[in-house]
C-alpha cells in the first residue's frame, strides 16, 4: 500500500486508481477502528543522555551538559535514540551515573568540586568574528563569546583565552595591535594587548620567506606565533555563586572596516600571509576553579529549586530535609513520593549530614540517592495481567507526554493533573500538550533530536570531502550548512506551520558564507539572517539545503543511489532493503569491461543485474532529480565528466520528472503522502519503538484529521497524543 502511494509502483496512477486505492485503506481503517491494537513497548526503558540531561536540567534548573559524560546511546537502522528495545543498561551506565550525579548534585546545592573543575568552550569555525556576535556582549565589540555559566560557590576562579590558530598552531591576525576584553556580568575585568608590536618584538606581519632569521621559520618566530601570542590571556578574580555571564570580545577600532574578508577555513590550512592578514579571533575560553572558596551561597538558582525551606534550628532539619527530598523525588520519580521513598532518602540524608558535617552535605547526599534510583533512571510500564489492550495510567502518560514533547520528566502542573487523574479527560489532555508545545523545550526538543535523527543531520560532521575537487569546501561551509537546517527546522515548529513547508517553502536562513555558496547576494557577515528565495527551481524547503546534499554524497562526487535512498526513506516513507551480500555498491569499480564515463550510464549497467534492478529502478530516478547539485550542495550545470546535467528521472510508473522542481510537485501532488511519512516517523518516535502493520491505520487517520488545518504539526501532534497507541498498551 505504501509503494502504491509514493508513486514509485508500477501501477494505475490515474484519478480513477488513486480512489480505489483510497477506498481500499478506508475499508481497512474501518476495520483497525473496530478493533485497534495499540502494540507494546518493553516494559523497562531506560532514559536516554539526553533525556538524563534534560531531568538534571529542570529538576535543579542546572544548564550543564553532562551527555559526554555518559555511555553512548545504540540505535540501529531506521530507529531513534528512544527506542526502549536498544537502551540496555551496563556496569559501565551505573559507574557513570555514580559519578555524574555526584557531581551534578554538588554543583546544584553548592558545595565545592573535590577538584578544580576545568570547562572549555570553543568557537565554531564558521563564526568569522568580524561583527558584534552576541546581544550578551557589549556595543562596540568584535568577535568572542559570552558564555553563561554556573558557579558552585563563591571562590577564586581562573578564565584563560587561547585564540584561534591555523593548521600548524600559529595564532592567527598578529599583524596589528588588538585590545581584548574581559567582563563578568557586563563589567570590565581585564583588557589585553595581542598582536603588532609586542616587548620589543617587530610585529608579526614583518615575518614572511622561509627560514631567514626574523622569519616564518626562525625559532624565535615560531615560538612567538605558536605559545607566546596568546600565553598570558588569563585572569584569576572572585566569583559570586550563581549564573554568571563571562564575555570575551575585541574592541572594535573606529578605524575597522566592516565585514573585513576572512580566508577559507578548509581543516584550518592558511598560507603565511593569511595567518597575520585580518582579525585576531577568540578560540576557546577555558574556565577553571573553584581555587579557594567559601561557604556555599545561599541564593542561586539551583538552590531556589531545591531548598524550598531552610531550617532554623538543628530540630528543624529532619522534617525540612523531608519536605525538600519528597518535592525532587516526585519530579524525579514522575509519581507521589511513598514514605518508603522518604525514609530511604531521609536515611541518606543523615548519612551525608554526619559525614559532611552541614545540612547542606546531607541532601546533597541524599539527591545523589535520587539521580541513580531505578525509578528515575527508567521509565517502567506496570504489566496488565491478561493480552487485551489497556489504557496507561495517568502517571505513565504523563510521563510518555513529557518524554515525546520535551525529552524531559513531567512538570509540577503536568503531574498534578495526572495525580488527579485529569489526563483520561481528553480536553485537559489537549489543553497540557498544547501548553507544552508552547514551551520552547518543544521546539528544541523536536529539532535537537526528533528531527536531526530522522533527516540523519547527525552524520553532518562526518562529512569528507576531497579538497582537490572541491577546493571551496571548509568547515565554515560546513557549520553553516548545520545552522542553516536548524534554524529552518526552528522556524517550521515555533510558527506551526505546515510539514509541507518543509517541501515548499519559499525562504532559508543564511549568512555571508553560505549565501556565498548559495550565488544569494548582498548577505554581509557572520551573522544568519531569513531571506526570501527567488528561484525555487534551484532552492527551496529541506531538498535544496546543503545538509541534506552533502550527507548523501561521496567525498568526491555525488551520489544518485544516496539520494535516492534517503528520499525513499525520509520524504516518501518508503525505505528500500539492503543490497545483498557482495554486491559492489561504489560503482567505482568495473563490473566487466571498461567502466562507463558517467554515473548515469555507470548506474544504467549496474540495473542489468536482475538482482539489482528492482530496487535500483526506484532508487536511482529519484537520485537523478537532484543531481544539479554538487556533492557539497552547490548549483551546477555540468557533471564530473565535464557533460551537462541530466536530472531527468523516469520513475518505475513510467512518469518523468525533471529536477528539484519536479521533485518536489511529485511529493506534494498527493498532499497527504508527505504527511504521511511526517507521521509516521514523528509516532515511532513518540512511543519509542518502531511502527508494525498494525499502526498504518492510525497513521492514515492522524494525517486524514490533520488535513483540515493544512498539516500542521501541531495536529499531528494531538493526532498522535490522542491515539490508541500513544494511550494505550498491550497487556502479557
């Protein structure tokens, strides 16, 4: 039923068929309405690092990432980060969980690392520097970054600067003297000199030829460009406990053009003179500390969600500590605390409070209990005796809701509602999902992971390119290309707009270096900006995005079977199988005879297989469609064997289409069939295991309800909140 409907079927395709085949799936949804099989998940799924995250995050209101912390997530073809069959448990996830939270929890209530903790923040390479990069940092500057950071407790603090360098460590944009700034919480802290003349030495800029004393090649030079340009940019200073705001930034000279043209930055590989031609930038800042410290603050964010009361006296702090720790273990647990609960942590507390000596050391301690406590570390379905389908409990979907929209444990108004016993009302139902989707977790969520999975973003930075043939690839291309689907992803969600403005729409975001690439002029600097797209045949919505390209490309020439693959897959819902064993698939390799000058004829030969031919038949047209586009997602007209394009595609029903814009009015002559794979995806990742047959009527039905508000995903949304599937599990 599904190839029948992308269109990739030798079938009718006339009006006629498609009711038939339309007649044929009411039949069947009527059926699967009768009688519907929710399906069933494990009964133990564990949270995922980004889920773990994300409960750190709002049970403490701690914005740190400890995801690099924790074991990697497995997935296999076709399946989410969430998807409970392959999130097992190991030694390894409960050494680290030990570890994490002991750690997460001392920074939450303030107490001091038991050593220095050392954080760097980097800069991507696509942020060129030569403009004011942040609203955080003052009016006037120039480059760097402002990073909002969490103090445990007040103490000596050291922020050390390492700038930006080429391949070979030399520090870049020596030429000139340049003054770099310092600030915590908008203040000046200290203002350093880099760069020009500096103690006596002549400026960087005066280097140049190989190996002559006083040039590019003396050890003196070579020391100065690779350690000492950048060796005393540090500052030790008190800190207050608490979020601060650290920025560092150049100040703009009245002098300074704008937008100065920076030097491509492929792999950091700069030629002498563009290591000291234009700006100094900021690479990393590195906060490190506490060095010396005093007693945890008292006001802090963190603290003000955990320390809902302080006791007065010593008396006072057995039922304070019982209030505190009952309040996280409910968010923790996503259900009331039990006095088994209290008990166990109250036990922990007065543990921590004789080793520690504070009461604050005791629900440290006991919050360090609640981070490796089953009940937060997975997500557990109670099993129905019987096999007949029953409805979760309020508590279970309250927790499914929380973990679909916000990758996150449920708040005090999502839970309260479930305690009530409000979530089987299905207007309280829609009026949480739709107050969550307002949320901006949502949209974080759903971009950050929902759809970074399903359009496989995440591959982005496995990219390899040949430099020899693409000469004007860098990795402020590639940065830009992963902003540049991000923001418009974010801009779908946020808006509500229609899934099928991933396909039509008629603007992108981009700054200079991806318009650039793009041939979109008058965009100037580092900064991404909306624009309105003139030529839709050349770009438009996610298939002309250089994400999507280059990740289903080869280094040195792009890739009609990728392409083609990854369209079946994602834009039609129609995933094609594995080759079979031992079939060559690069197709860079004579299969007999002398090997073919194009990919085109290259592919026409491999389909002379019978065992190719079937999938290939599907596969390759769909390729064909965009092969204007380049490996790195740049127009062209003329392909690696020097002839002009061909992005013609004869699909299996015989009809020809003719490049993105054929493409894309294939997918959208049945407005229903992207939708349709929208859905499909966006429900296996909301109940976390793959789709079976028994789940296509469901499917049909969301997209068939969300079509009256023209697709929008706040309709697949509640479509999905308010099926059987989502409300609903098979018992044993």
């Amino acid at each position: 039923m599904r190839a029948l409907n992308s269109g990739n079927a030798s079938s009718p395709s006339s009006a006629r068929g498609r009711c038939r085949r339309r007649d044929l799936e009411l039949d069947i949804d009527r059926a699967w309405l009768a009688k519907p099989n929710p399906g069933r998940i494990n009964a133990v799924h564990r949270l995922n690092r980004t889920e773990y995250n994300n409960a750190i995050r709002d049970l403490f209101a701690l914005d740190v990432d400890v995801t690099p912390k924790l074991p990697g997530d497995e997935t296999a073809d076709g399946s989410f980060d969430n998807f409970a069959d392959v999130l097992s448990i190991s030694t390894a996830h409960l050494e680290r969980y030990l570890s994490v939270g002991r750690e997460v929890t001392r920074l939450a209530v303030g107490l001091p690392p038991a050593v220095p903790a050392v954080e760097r923040f980097e800069i991507p390479l696509h942020i060129l520097q030569e403009d004011r990069e942040s609203e955080d940092l003052p009016f006037g500057s120039r480059g760097g970054m402002a990073i909002r950071h969490d103090f445990p407790v007040d103490g000596e603090y050291v922020v050390k600067i390492r700038l930006r360098r080429q391949y070979q460590d030399y520090v870049m944009g020596m030429g000139w003297p340049q003054q770099l700034d310092v600030r915590l919480d908008g203040a000046l802290v200290k203002r350093f000199t880099v760069g020009g003349e500096g103690k006596g030495r002549p400026a960087a800029a005066s280097y140049a030829g190989d190996g002559e004393p006083g040039f590019a090649g003396d050890d003196e030079w070579e020391k100065y460009m690779q350690i000492g340009a950048d060796a005393g940019l540090e500052v030790r200073l008190p800190i207050k406990a608490g979020p601060r705001l650290v920025s560092v930034s150049f100040v703009r000279q009245m002098w300074e053009p704008e937008g100065l043209p920076q030097p491509l930055q492929r792999g950091r590989v700069l030629t002498n003179d563009q290591i000291y031609m234009g700006y100094a930038s900021v690479g990393a800042v590195t906060i490190a500390g506490p060095y010396s410290s005093a007693p945890a603050a008292k006001d802090t964010p963190s603290r003000r969600a955990i320390f809902v009361c302080e006791p007065r006296r010593v008396s006072d702090e057995r039922d304070c500590a019982a209030k505190i720790l009952t309040r996280i273990a409910r968010l923790a647990y996503r259900r009331p605390a039990t006095p088994a609960d209290a008990q166990t942590l109250l036990q922990f507390f007065a543990d921590g409070r004789r080793e520690g000596g504070s009461f604050d050391a005791g629900i440290q301690f006991a919050l360090e209990r609640v981070l490796v406590d089953p009940d937060f570390l997975l997500r557990v379905h109670k099993n129905q005796p019987g096999n007949r389908p029953y409805r979760l409990s309020d508590l279970e979907l309250a927790s499914r809701l929380s973990f679909f929209l916000w990758n996150s444990i449920p708040d005090e108004r999502l839970l309260d509602a479930a305690e009530r016993g409000q979530l089987a009302n299905a207007a309280v139902l829609e009026q949480q999902t739709r107050r969550m989707l307002a949320d901006p977790r949502a949209t974080r969520a759903l971009v950050d992971n929902f759809a970074a999975q399903w359009l496989n973003l995440r591959r982005l930075r496995e990219v390899v390119v040949d430099p020899n043939i693409y000469d004007d690839f860098d990795d402020s291309l590639l940065e830009a290309f992963e902003q540049e689907t991000r923001l418009f992803l974010t801009s779908t969600f946020a808006e509500d707009g229609s899934v099928l403005d991933l396909l039509r729409a008629n603007y992108t975001f981009v700054n200079e270096r991806l318009a650039r690439h793009y041939g979109i002029p008058g965009i100037y600097g580092s900064r991404f900006r909306r624009v309105t797209l003139t030529n839709l045949d050349q770009r438009g919505g996610l298939l002309g995005q250089g994400s999507i390209l280059a990740t289903t490309s080869y280094p040195n020439r792009t890739s009609p079977v990728l392409r083609g693959k990854w369209l079946l897959d994602n834009m039609f819902g129609t995933p094609p199988p594995p080759p079979p064993p031992g079939v060559n698939t690069t197709l860079d390799e004579p299969t007999g005879g002398k090997l073919p000058p194009t990919i085109r004829a290259r592919l026409a030969q491999h389909r002379t297989s019978a065992v190719c031919s079937t999938c290939h038949s599907a596969i390759d047209p769909l390729g064909f469609t965009l092969e204007n586009f380049d490996a790195i997602g740049a127009w062209r007209t003329t392909d690696e064997s020097g002839g002009p394009v061909d992005a013609r595609g004869t699909m299996v029903s015989g009809a020809d289409v003719q490049g993105l814009s054929g493409l894309r009015a294939m997918l959208l002559e049945d407005p229903e069939q992207f939708p349709r794979t929208v859905t499909s995806k966006l429900f296996a990742y909301a109940l976390g295991r793959r789709l079976e047959y028994y789940d296509r009527p469901a499917v049909r039905q969301i997209v068939r309800d969300a079509g009256a508000t023209d697709y929008r995903w706040s309709s697949l949304v509640m479509g999905i909140v308010k099926s059987p599937a989502f409300l609903m599990r098979n018992g044993e």
